[in-house]
C-alpha cells in the first residue's frame, strides 16, 4: 500500500536533511548539465546537489509541507545574504525573522505563501528547528542529555583530541550506565517510531532498533570525526554550534544561489516524476526504501532502473531496512564504493551507490 494513504503528510517531518551531503555530493559527481532527481525532506540535499551547475535538480516528495520548507529556504537563498539567510532559516540567533520574511514573501508560489502566513510562528522561532524529527531529538538534548551528562562533559565530546584521547574519553567518562540506559529507551522502537518518525514507517524493521542506533553511535563516538560532526552536536545539544549544512557554508553558498533557479519542486512520488521529466543521470533517493515492504521496493527500484541514464548514478542510504537495487538487477548496475569518506550521518547502516 502507498504510505501516503496510512500516514499524515500534512505537517513537517523533517525540517534539515539527516543524511550527509558531503557524502552524496561526492558520491554522485553530479557533472555540468546533469539532470538530477533528490528526494527533498528538508531540501538541504538538493540545494548542495545545484554547486556542480546541473541543468536541473528536480526536489520531489509526497508531503507538500515539505515542499513548502524547502521553497521557503530556496526564496532565501536568492533573495538574502549568505549572514542573513543563515540567521532567517534558524542557524543562528536573531530577532528579525519575520522582518525579512514580510521582504521576501512575495517571492512564494501562492499556496506556500497560504501555508506560512499561518505559521508565522515556526518562522519566528527558526524553521530549521521545525521538524518533528528535529522536535524529538531536541527534546532528548534537553530532558534526557543532563540526565546523562553535564554541560562540561559534553562540550568536552566536541574538544579536540587525538584518536586515542576520543577513545579513552568515550570509554572513561561517556560510556556510563546512565548513557547506555537513557539512550536506548529514548530510541527504542515504540519512541522513536511514535515521537521522532511515524508508526508505519518501522514496520519493516526487524531488528532491536536501541541496540542498533547505540551500536552505531558507539562506533562514531570513539572516532576523532565525531568532535565536529554537525548532526551529533545537534543530538547531544539541541543546537548546530558553529556548524552549518554544506548548502550555506561559505565555499558553496553562492554557487547554490547562482544556480537556485535550476531547482523546482515536484509533488508526488519519484516515480511520478519520471512521468513528467523523463530520465535522470544522477538521483538522491534518501532513505525512501526504508519504508516499503519488499514488492513494492523491487516496483519502485523498478521503476528507477528504467529512468536512469546511461552511466547514470543512484545513490540511498539503508538505516534499519537492507536494501540494494543492484542485487536486483545485476545487469543493469552495479554497486559502487566511495573510499576514504567519513558518512557524519553516523546512525545509517550502509551508504549505497549504483552505477550504471
């Protein structure tokens, strides 16, 4: 069954991309005049997708809100500075953002404008933080991390060190009882499907889901990596620090906003966008498999196979759910390792890219 007929998509799931963009960027080598495919959550992805000079990046997904947040951060990004958009979006401190929302409104199709003119107050508060993911982990930095930790000892996890020093740390003063009990029963199963994601998209795990995030976060937790990883600092802080999203960081920020007019917004299901834009050389498909039951994964993975180019690339994360669509169609593709990358999104189990 489509989820979009089990589940509510009237409201913003995710208002940042949880995956990392340095990695996907560097995994789909997106090339000059590339026709790009992106799932768009948050849109983050697609907007780093746009520093190559595609000559497309189609942003799909079924949850207009989501579509919504990310038309309101693509007005930013070509109506503000790079200060500016960082500061509206909710990045940093400030006390002007429907100031510069009631500037750059105008710029909105009408039904996002309809939509944000009756949440003026996510808007003031940053819509970064808006998500009910982002919600959810916030209030484990909040309620759950002085349980575990103090101030002191957390900001002592983002310190430099050298490998062994993060190691002896995370083994000496952040491996406590405290840490392993309150962290595996805020992202148990039940949890984190009920307050951070949805019921129906845990359906097809089959796995003990704290173990596995804990596991996982472990792993990362002791690698030198983890002391400037913005996703964690978000976890344990409730807050990005210092650290932006690859979209805004000063490198990227004008290249995305000198292209931001080649990404467009396609409700529906990738899929339906094959429909209507034919096939694609490069695609960010997100964690989308992560919830779809076996039959309709081989439809979708399908259906993907035929719209992507000659010598085109898929690129997909797999979180609690093992999907690969090359051992599917072995002729068609092949799966592709990228060496040498540390994936900051720490909780996914494997990164999957298929060429063609």
């Amino acid at each position: 069954m489509e989820i979009h007929k089990i589940t509510s998509f009237d409201f913003i799931r995710y208002s940042t991309c949880w995956e990392d963009a340095n990695v996907l960027c560097k995994a789909l080598d997106v090339k000059k005049n590339d026709k790009v495919l992106s799932v768009c959550s948050g849109g983050d992805n697609s907007f780093s997708l746009l520093t190559n000079e595609p000559s497309l990046v189609v942003a799909v997904d079924i949850n207009k809100t989501q579509l919504y947040l990310a038309e309101l951060k693509k007005v930013a990004i070509r109506n503000l500075s790079q200060q500016a958009t960082i500061e509206f979006l909710g990045y940093r401190n400030s006390i002007y953002r429907l100031q510069i929302y009631q500037r750059i409104k105008s710029n909105l199709s009408s039904e996002a404008f309809h939509y944000w003119e009756n949440h003026l107050g996510v808007i003031e508060s940053g819509v970064v933080h808006s998500g009910k993911f982002e919600r959810y982990i916030r209030s484990f930095a909040k309620y759950i991390m002085p349980l575990i930790h103090n101030k002191k000892t957390i900001d002592k996890m983002f310190q430099a060190k050298s490998v062994e020093e993060q190691k002896e740390f995370y083994n000496k003063e952040w491996n406590t009882w405290r840490w392993r009990f309150f962290f595996k029963l805020f992202f148990s199963k039940w949890v984190l499907g009920k307050f951070g994601r949805d019921p129906e998209f845990m359906k097809q795990v089959e796995i003990p889901v704290s173990d596995f995030i804990l596991q996982q976060a472990q792993a990362h937790l002791n690698q030198k990596e983890a002391q400037n990883n913005i996703f964690l600092h978000y976890c344990l802080t409730g807050n990005f620090g210092l650290h932006l999203p690859n979209y805004l960081l000063q490198e990227n920020f004008q290249l995305v906003k000198q292209n931001i007019d080649r990404l467009v917004f396609f409700h529906g299901y990738a899929q339906d966008a094959f429909d209507r834009y034919g096939a694609f050389d490069k695609i960010n498909l997100s964690n989308i498999f992560e919830y779809m039951d076996d039959t309709t994964f081989v439809k979708v993975a399908e259906s993907v196979v035929n719209h992507t180019s000659c010598f085109g690339k898929i690129a997909y994360w797999n979180l609690m759910v093992t999907r690969n669509i090359s051992e599917l169609f072995p002729r068609h593709c092949k799966t592709m390792r990228i060496p040498d990358v540390v994936d900051r999104g720490f909780f996914y189990k494997d990164f999957i890219v298929n060429n063609f």
